[in-house]
C-alpha cells in the first residue's frame, strides 16, 4: 500500500492513498481538512485521510482536556473517513495515554468502524471497479438542492450515511441540514426520522458527531447483519473476498445484491445463497 502526502492529477490510477500532511491540531485546521478533503474527491482522488488529531500537537497533549477534546472529534469523524488513522509528532498516541474517558470514547469509534467494515468494504470495491467514492460532497447527490450545496462541513460516505462533523468546542447541541431526499432521513444513533430539506438541532455527546442515514439505504454491518431504511426504494452490492490475497482478480470473490422494494415493504435477495442475514428494518414512527 501507498500512503503519500504528495500527487498530482491522475495519482488515483495507481491506488495510491493521499493525507494532508504534517498539519496541526486546531478546530480551524480541523475545518480545513474537511474541505480539503471533499475537494480531493471532486478531483477524483478518492483515497484520502489526514492525521486524527493533529501531526503538531500540544506539549501537555495527555493533560490539555480543551486538546484532547478536539482530538476525539478528529477521530469521531475520521471513523467515516475514507481511511482512519492516527499519528503524531513525538507522541505516544496509545489511546490509554489520554485517559480513561478519552479511552473509552475511541475505543468506541473503532468499534464503529469495524462494524461498518462490510458497507465500507463494498464501498471500497466500488472505488476499484466502478470508480465510486467513499467521501462525497453533497453536491454529488443533492446538486438541485442549493442549500445542500451551502453546507461547508458536511458530507456523504457511501450512498446511505450523511456526516455532519462537530468543527467547535464545548457544545450539546448541533445543526444539520438534511437534503431534499425521498422518505427524509435517520438518526443512525437514535433512529429518530426526520422529514427532509430542513435543519435539524440534535444533542451531541463526547462520544459521537451527528449522523443520519438516507430513506432507502440498505447497510450491511458486522454479524451478518443488514439494517434496511425504509421512506424510498433503495438497492446495495455487498463485496466480499478473502480480504488477504489477490485472488479476487482471478473472480474468487462473491456480490450479494440487496433491493428494497418500499411500497410492498420487500427486501430480494439475489443470488440466492445457503447463508442467513439478519434483516433490521428500521420504524419510521
């Protein structure tokens, strides 16, 4: 694997994933990131992350509540970055040196994040064979919606889960815009619907940024587990292989097609396989 912090126009042709660099650990580095990010996306560079937490980071980093408060949502959010990763100049950044809670809390996000593995997985073999992204700026899939495309921060990963990164400190609450989309939209923590084209304030703890998953999306998670969103027709491609050799380009691999037929509340499955999912479709009351 190729991990680089510098490309040009047409690096993605070699698979190559891109991070920021050696950047610091403010909120407004932090926002900056974000957009960079997106902006490596629209450039068709897909593979892309930066350092959760910052590369230059405090002298006093295990001690610094307002530092290791911004580090979590760096790492909050990078759950649902293309790539997640930490680093840091001259740091021990085992979570365990942050604390207890701050232990918790990533502990947390990396249990998240390999829950997600089988959507992500898909997703990533998506990237290699039919040139999608991961990361998405909402003007790839709300390009009608002129306040969708008035959000700075917030984006899409994958085709189901809309991001909306916490970029101050100290805060309970947090605003999102939800695009015009079928069916409105999911609370991925709560459940909760919520009507599209509006702007929706939600409770934010330490431990997790806002998330909402689109009507319609259907997400495989670990366990054999696929969570369905009703409110719109909604179809995904589970990819697997291996996951260690190269044998997938020799055909050894499998693609599980799942659509959601909303009307008759029918989830197909194809091809049919001597194997189990658990299928959890979510209320929208």
């Amino acid at each position: 694997m190729i991990l680089t912090r510098c490309g040009f126009p047409g690096i993605q042709r070699y698979g190559s994933a891109m991070w920021s660099g050696d950047v610091g650990n403010d909120w407004e580095t932090f926002r900056r990131q974000l957009t960079a990010g997106l902006g490596m996306q629209a450039a068709g560079i897909p593979w892309w992350t930066y350092d959760a937490g910052g590369f230059f980071r405090p002298g006093n980093q295990y001690t610094d509540a307002a530092y290791i408060e911004r580090m979590l949502r760096w790492i909050e959010t990078s759950v649902y970055l293309p790539l997640m990763r930490v680093h840091g100049y001259m740091s021990n950044t085992e979570p365990w040196n942050y604390g207890p809670e701050a232990q918790a809390v990533i502990a947390g996000c990396l249990k998240e994040r390999y829950r997600l593995l089988p959507y992500i997985y898909s997703m990533a073999a998506a990237i290699s064979f039919d040139g999608s992204t991961l990361m998405r700026p909402l003007v790839f899939d709300f390009a009608d919606d002129a306040t969708a495309l008035d959000q700075k921060y917030e984006y899409m990963f994958g085709p189901a889960l809309l991001v909306s990164p916490v970029t101050e400190p100290d805060v309970t609450t947090w605003q999102t815009y939800l695009p015009k989309t079928q069916g409105g939209w999911y609370d991925y923590h709560t459940g909760q619907h919520y009507d599209d084209g509006q702007t929706v304030t939600t409770a934010v703890t330490k431990a997790a940024i806002p998330v909402f998953v689109r009507a319609g999306s259907i997400i495989p998670v670990a366990g054999d587990e696929v969570l369905v969103y009703p409110g719109a027709d909604g179809a995904f491609t589970l990819y697997e292989d291996d996951g260690t050799t190269m044998a997938y380009q020799e055909g050894q691999c499998s693609r599980t097609s799942f659509q959601w037929n909303d009307a008759k509340g029918k989830l197909n499955i194809s091809p049919r396989k001597k194997r189990s999912f658990k299928i959890i479709i979510k209320n929208t009351k």
